[in-house]
C-alpha cells in the first residue's frame, strides 16, 4: 500500500538505526516523544520531515533547543500531552521505559496524536533490561540492610506490550525483543557509575556515608558478569516495535 508498509517489511530491525524503521518522508510531521536533548529528533529532521521534539523536563528541551536550532520542542509529559492537529508519526528512542506512571494512558495520547492509519515506531527497555546490574543492586541493598530498591523503570515483555498495542487500537506491524550488550564507555567505575547516572533516585535515601561502600558493594557482584578486559558491558536488552494506528479505531483518553 505504501513506502511504510515497504520500510516495516524489509528493514531489519536488530542493530539497524530505529530511524531506518521509521522511514520518515520529507514533509511528514512526525513527533519524537520523550526526546532528550535532541539527537534523534535531528536524525529524523534530516530525512526531511517536520518534527516536534516533546520532553517532560524543561532542562533536556532547553538543551535540545540549543542544541538544534531551526527544530522544534516542547515541554509536555507523554500520559497527557495534546496536539491541535493530526501527525503522521510519533517516534520514542529509549524513553518509554521511563514513562512509568500508566503506559496504557501514553498508548492513549499517542493514538490520539496520530491520523488514522499514522504509524507509532518505538524502541525500549524489554523484560530482562539490566538483569545483571538489577540483581547486584538488590543483593548489594540486602546486604547492607537497606529495603529493596525502588526501580524507575517498567521493562515489559514483549506479549504484555503487544497487548497494550492493540487493545489501544494499533496493528503491530513489527515487534522485537533482542539482547544488546552494550559497553558502559559513559561509566568508567562501571556498575557503581550507571547507578548514580541512571537511578539516582534509588540513593536518595541511602545515609551518604553508605553510598561509597554499597555502590562498591553493587560494582563486586556485578563484575563477574559484565567487566571484560576491555571495560564495563552492559546487559541491555531491547523491544523494538512498529505499529500502525487502526484506520477506523476511536480514541478514549484516560
Ligand atoms: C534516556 S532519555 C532518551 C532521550 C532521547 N530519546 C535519545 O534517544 O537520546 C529519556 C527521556 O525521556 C524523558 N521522559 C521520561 N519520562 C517522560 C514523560 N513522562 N514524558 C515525557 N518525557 C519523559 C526524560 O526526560 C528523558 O529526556
């Protein structure tokens, strides 16, 4: 029927730019939800579209549009955020995983964004994300008679978005769960590092004199399975989709 249905079936989706899933054609407006500082939002611009670069954190959409001007972004969350006219696309790289609260009511929001027949393409952390690095945080807490972590993240697995996807009126046109072993060049003290860079919050009430020796603690359990001669390696695993709005499918919003 058209290019999309083309790029859907032929990219090959493990290890492929997810922009090469998305496909996005010159004049199409296409939203990036959850956009960060912007880099995936210029990846997509520069095959041409129109693209709206959505964030909840005014400090990541004052550094996007720094760093890219001529590209538009907004300050919005993705369980409520509301668009005045119909969009061709909505993209998310890495940032679904954070958007804890109710991920039905951002399906909701996306659907509502889109025209019908609209394409919702999307990369994330899948079920099993971080085992390793999870299982030494939880042990290290343990043993220094802490409760258990409060994780921020929601790692589904591939079945339980899939439902998500079609009960929220989408067609799933792909959807895949891979490992990505990922090196940790962003954290030299490897796992001690990725725990204050990516969950910061699960230390903010850890007495600070503890927070030395458990991330020590965290680094001693996780390296027998993620440091390598060559540094840290992170255990990522993906869920990689894309899903084409219903034609005929209404909109309920939470
Ligand atoms: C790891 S960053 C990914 C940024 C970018 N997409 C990229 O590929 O580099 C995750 C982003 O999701 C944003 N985010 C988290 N929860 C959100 C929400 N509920 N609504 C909108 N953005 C959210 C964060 O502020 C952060 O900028």
């Amino acid at each position: 029927m058209s290019t999309y249905d083309s790029a859907f079936g032929y990219v090959s989706a493990h290890g492929a730019p997810l922009v090469d899933l998305l496909d996005p054609q010159p004049g199409e407006k296409i939203i990036d939800l959850g956009c960060g500082t912007g880099s995936f939002t210029a990846d997509i611009a520069e095959r041409g579209a129109e693209v709206l670069g959505i964030d909840g954190a005014p400090e990541m959409v004052a550094q996007a549009s720094a760093l890219n001007p001529g590209l538009s972004f907004t300050i919005g969350d993705a369980h409520d955020f509301t668009i005045s006219e119909p969009f061709d696309a909505v993209a998310s790289n890495a940032a679904l995983h954070w958007m804890t609260r109710d991920p039905d009511a951002v399906i909701a929001h996306v659907h509502a964004a889109l025209r019908p027949g609209g394409r919702f393409v999307g990369e994330l952390g899948g079920a099993g994300n971080c085992a390793e690095l999870i299982a030494a945080m939880q042990t290290a807490w343990r043993v220094f008679g802490l409760g258990e972590p409060e994780l921020p993240w929601y790692f589904p697995t591939p079945a339980e978005y899939a439902a998500r996807l079609e009960d929220g009126g989408f067609t799933i046109r792909l959807l895949e769960h891979a490992d990505r072993p990922s090196r940790m060049t962003e954290c030299p003290d490897g796992a001690a590092d990725w725990v204050r860079i990516y969950a910061p919050s699960t230390l903010a009430d850890v007495p600070p004199e503890m927070v030395d020796p458990l991330l020590a603690r965290v680094n001693e359990l996780a390296a027998p399975a993620l440091r390598r001669e060559s540094g840290w390696v992170a255990d990522y695993v993906r869920l990689r989709f894309a899903a084409i709005r219903k034609p005929n499918s209404s909109t309920t919003l939470p």
